[in-house]
C-alpha cells in the first residue's frame, strides 16, 4: 500500500502532463481533436484528486490505528514494569500508576485521587529540586526519581520507584563489618609498678588481661599485647559501636583493679574509627590515645568530623616519678635555646601568678645562659600585675613588652617559648605566635582540641601542678658554664606560680611539688614576700563575700552569679570560687561574671566532679580541679540555665557509667 498508490499518482499525473502539451502543440487545430485531449486530461488530474483523497485517508487511518496501537503498547508496557510508576498532577493527587505500585506501595488500596505526600513521606519540591529521593516505604527502601510532563495547559509528574533494598543491606552489612584498630595502653604502669613485688606484678598482669578477654570475647575481632602496658585490638563496626554505646565500661572495671591493694589500675584509649584503611585507622587511634593521654588519662578517644568525642575521665592522674623525660626535654630545649639569637616568652591571655611566674622563672635562667629574653603581657589586662612590678623593678625595666613590641621586634633567628597554655585560641598574642618561626611549649592543662601542633618541643605534662613547676625541673636540668644562680625574684616568681595551682599545697600536689617547692626555697624564694602576692584590698575582700553570700547549691554545686562590675572581677571571681569549695557537700563550685559582652564561667573542685568535663560541654576547658568558659552574646540568666544543663548532664553520664 505505501509503495502503490504513489506509483498510480506518479503516472497519472505523466498523463495529464502529456495530454496537456499535446493540446498546446495542437491549438489552432479546427477538428475535435484538441476538445478531446483537453477532457482526457481533465479526467485524468479530476483521477489524481480523487486518488490524492483515497490515499490520504487510508494514511491517516494508518497513522491513526498505529498511533492507538502504540498508545496501548506504551500504556501496557507503563502497567507491566517491574519497578512501581505513578503519575500525579500539578495538585500532587494520584492520576495513574501501575500494578506493581498497587501491590508493593498501596498494598492492594485504591489511591486515585490521594494526595501523594500524605501517603508517601516525599517532599515533592526537595524531589524536583534534587531529581532523587530516598525513601523507606513498607520495610522496603527506594530510590525515587521524577520526570516533568506537560501537554495542553496540564502538568504531570511520573514517578519511577527504585527498590535498592538489596543494595542498602550490603552497604550496612559491609559498614557494620569494617575494621577498626583500638589501642589499649595503661597509665603510667612503669611508675606503679616500680615498688609492687613480683607476686603484686604477676596477679595485675593476670587480672589486666582477664579483664581485656572478657572485654574481647563479645566481640569477633582479636587484640594482641605489643609490650608490657600496650595493646592493639582490630573491632568491627558493629561490635565498636556497641562498647561506644556503653561508653566503654572496660575504664569503670579497669579500676576495680588495684596495686597492692589501693592503687586503681586505668586504662587510656584511642579508637580509630571512619578510616578508610587499617592504615589510616592505626594513625587515628594513635592521635586519640595521645588526646587521652594529654587530657590525663584514664579515658576513651574518639575522633570525629567535628572533632573528639570524651568517655571517662573521672579519676586523677598519677604522678609521674621518672624526670628521664624532663632531662631530655631541658638538654633539647637548651641546645635551640643556644641556637637563637633571641627569646620570647607568653603566656595565656588575662595572664595569672602562673603564667607569669613560670615565664620569669624562664627568663632568669635564660640570663644566666647568656640570652636576651624578653615576656610579651598586656599589663592591662593581668591578674599577676603585683609580680610584673616587682620584677619588672629588679630586673631595670627590661624584661617585660607589650605584645605589640614583641610582634615587631621578632625574627627568624629567634624562637618563641609558651607557657601554661597550648590552645592557640588562649595564648597572649595570635599575631606573634604566627610570627615566630620556632616555638616550645610548656603546659600542665589537659590536652583540647585545639592545640598547637607545629612547636618544635611540645612540653605537656597533666599531672603536673603547674607550668611554674614544669619550668622549675626544667632549668634544674640547663647546664650552666657557672655555679650562678637565678635571682630571688624569678624564684619568688616561680612560687608563687606553683602556690596559686595548688591552693598552697592542697590541690594537685605530689612528690615532685614539694621538690620543686624545696629547690625554689634553696634559690632564695622568700615565702613571705610570696604570700603578700595574693593579698587583697578590704574592697576586694567584700566583693568576694558578696559572691560566695549569693550562691546557691544545685545537685552538690554552689553557683554564684555576680550581678555587679569592678576592675578586678576576674580575681575576685576565682578566688570565691574557691572560697565555696569550703562549704559542707559541696563538690563543685561555679561563679558566672560577666566582662563586656561576654559572660565567663570559673569553676572550682575537690575532685569529686569533674569541672573539666563540664566547662568544655560548655566550649570552654582546663583541669579536672581547675576549670573555665567564656560565653558570647548571652545574659547571665541563660549562662546559669546553660550550666544547671551541664552539670545535670554530666551527673547523668557519670551515673550511667
């Protein structure tokens, strides 16, 4: 039929041509002739029309039953997909879908005309805008794609249903089962192993590993013990989670162990978790063991994109004996020291008698080696300005600059020296910490996220009491070309930093305070003139017992609020906190102040409850004794809601462990 009828027009149309030349050829003929080609060609064009017509409907019939017949094809096929399909329309009602969409997502109801985000939890604009979804439906999870329609003023949408059940069960199954190194070390185990007897060692080393087995056994992974207080386990993701979701039990019973009978046994951990290899996964654990070592031991570790996550942490660190490392660090620091042209020393803004202390105490010693040093403070803004003014006056006014001096007067020749911090959020001057080419740091607080990673020598020691007292066995350690000692007023200094840390010998002190104690006092350090430091003004002492009478106590924690501004808030605070620290059944104290715009939070403990914990809840930190935050842009109506939160927290976690 195509190929006939234009064949037929094609020779008709040949003879309507021909018959009309020839009547053209032959005009002026008289016979009948030229009447008679003339009709033959009428009758052959009038046979073309009609031929024309017949053609053109037998096509359009043609057209029209294939256009039905693919229609029906199209729907057939629509209705017949092994994926569910639906379609709606610019009301999101359901206008057509297919019979598998009728089974597996209505479930045998009829949902023409349903609105399609009350039976199915998609939003349609996020669907659009994104061109997929993921979508649980019926136990099932699809992934859901969408097609634009539009015909004559009316719009569709057609949605097609991926079921990626299957694929989403094997990712599961595969993340559950992805490999993850832990490594398990325990605190300073040299240091209480030292003078426990050999019969003391061997039930410790049984009970530790006892305790690691059981700690294994609910688990398919395997641990292995790489030297006498190390361990390295591999833990699939499923188990880890579970130890995650008990936060890690194995810290509480590992204290349940103890030395002779009264030294608990604890245990740091460092989990590498969301690596990519096993690899990656050991370097991970590795950086969360030195974080939980840094923050004093006796905890779990957990890096995440946003940071760490903090399990454990309640008990107090134990002193290290050894100064093998101490040693090593002075002979270190010594030699960079000699290699500089100049020294600089900062301690943390709002600077204490510690901070300061410890960097005079360093300054003193750096004299006697020869080296020009030279402490960046902000006067106005120190809480140790007695102390500047005292050295300052014996040393002739040399010693101390402001931090702006210190910017410019900095080289690539000289080192810079931090003391009492190691957050480059917290120290002295950003600007001249970014400047110095060589850095040491020299810091006693538990380890936060933040620190500065790039020091040439980074000195951290959380057992320690003080940074005054870490600079103390330092210099004891620099070998002198003389028998010259350090002025009295560096060691009064250096006292003075290691009285107000220790709350004059009662808070953090061990073997190694009193010795550093003893070597000051032998330098010349006048406990006397060390006591005048903390001396106030009746002014100030009213202030104090004006905090401490506005406290209240909630679940064992005395908060004061000081509703009142004065030049020496940010002593006065510190020291009612402590002064709180005194009333019966009290384990906490907190005094909210606020300076400007920001609202600040000291805390205070026995030991009993954690302030560390806390105030880094908070964005704040510092020690497990010894704490602090700073709030931007809030009342101190909310700062205390905001604390009574945390301490609830905390009490809660420390119950559930």
């Amino acid at each position: 039929m195509k190929k006939k009828f234009p064949a037929v027009l094609m020779i008709l149309h040949l003879l309507a041509l021909g018959t009309m030349i020839a009547s053209y050829l032959l005009i002026g003929r008289t016979d009948r002739t030229v009447d008679w080609l003339f009709l033959a060609s009428a009758v052959i064009i009038f046979i073309c029309i009609i031929y024309t017509i017949i053609y053109s409907r037998n096509s359009m019939r043609h057209i029209s039953k294939m256009n039905k017949h693919l229609e029906s094809s199209a729907a057939e096929f629509m209705n017949s997909l092994p994926a569910p399909v639906a379609v709606i329309d610019e009301h999101r009602q359901f206008v057509w879908y297919n019979q598998i969409f009728a089974e597996k997502i209505g479930l045998g109801q009829d949902v023409y005309g349903h609105d399609f985000e009350g039976f199915v939890k998609i939003d349609i604009e996020s669907l659009k805008s994104n061109g997929r979804a993921i979508c649980p439906i019926n136990g099932s999870i699809y992934d859901v794609t969408a097609e634009q329609f539009d015909k004559n003023d009316m719009s569709f949408l057609v949605l097609y249903f991926h079921d990626d059940t299957n694929y989403y069960a094997i990712k599961k199954n595969m993340d559950e089962s992805h490999p993850n190194v832990v490594v398990i070390t325990i605190d300073n185990y040299d240091d209480i192993m030292q003078n426990a007897k050999e019969s003391e060692k061997a039930q410790t080393s049984v009970e530790t590993e006892k305790l690691i087995e059981n700690f294994m056994s609910k688990t398919n992974g395997f641990i292995k013990k790489t030297s006498s207080n190390t361990f390295f386990a591999i833990l699939e993701n499923r188990h880890l989670n579970a130890i995650i979701d008990g936060r890690f039990k194995i810290l509480d019973a590992a204290r349940n162990i103890k030395i002779a009978g009264k030294y608990p046994l604890t245990f740091s951990i460092g989990v590498g978790q969301g690596a990519s290899s096993l690899s990656e996964s050991e370097n991970i654990a590795r950086q969360c063991l030195d974080m939980a070592l840094g923050r004093g031991g006796d905890q779990a570790v957990i890096k995440t994109d946003n940071g760490y996550r903090f399990f454990g942490g309640v008990s107090k660190g134990v002193e290290k004996r050894s100064r093998s490392k101490t040693r090593i660090i002075a002979n270190a620091m010594q030699d960079l020291i000699m290699s500089s042209e100049r020294v600089f020393l900062m301690g943390h803004r709002f600077g204490d008698l510690d901070s300061v202390g410890a960097a005079c105490g360093l300054a003193g010693a750096l004299k006697i080696l020869g080296k020009q040093a030279y402490i960046a403070v902000d006067r106005s803004k120190n809480l140790a300005s007695n102390l500047i003014d005292i050295v300052d006056e014996e040393t002739n006014h040399g010693l101390f600059i402001n931090p702006a001096e210190a910017e410019e007067l900095i080289g690539p020749n000289d080192m810079l020296i931090i003391v009492d911090t190691h957050n480059k959020d917290y120290v002295e001057s950003r600007a001249l910490y970014e400047k110095a080419h060589s850095v040491v740091v020299i810091d006693h607080h538990r380890k936060t996220v933040n620190f500065i990673d790039d020091a040439v020598i980074f000195h951290h020691e959380p057992y320690a009491s003080s940074a005054s007292e870490m600079v103390t066995e330092i210099i004891q350690y620099f070998n002198y070309s003389s028998d010259e000692k350090i002025a009295s007023c560096h060691a009064d200094a250096l006292l003075a930093g290691i009285m107000l840390d220790t709350k004059n010998f009662v808070m953090r002190t061990g073997v190694r305070t009193f010795e550093a104690a003893a070597y000051l006092k032998k330098m010349g350090a006048d406990t006397v003139a060390v006591k005048l430091l903390f001396s106030n003004s009746i002014d100030s002492y009213r202030r104090k017992t004006q905090i401490v009478a506005s406290a209240k106590i909630h679940n064992n924690c005395a908060i004061a609020a000081a509703d009142f501004k004065s030049d020496d808030i940010r002593l006065v605070a510190p020291q009612a906190a402590d002064e709180l620290l005194g009333i019966t059944d009290v384990d906490a104290s907190f005094v909210i102040y606020k300076t400007g715009s920001t609202v600040n939070i000291s805390a205070r403990s026995l030991g009993a409850l954690n302030v560390q914990v806390i105030m880094e809840q908070l964005g704040g930190g510092g020690h497990q004794t010894m704490a602090a935050t700073q709030l931007e842009g809030t009342t101190v109506e909310d700062a205390v809601k905001a604390l009574i939160y945390a301490i609830d927290d905390c009490r809660k976690n420390a119950l559930e462990q």
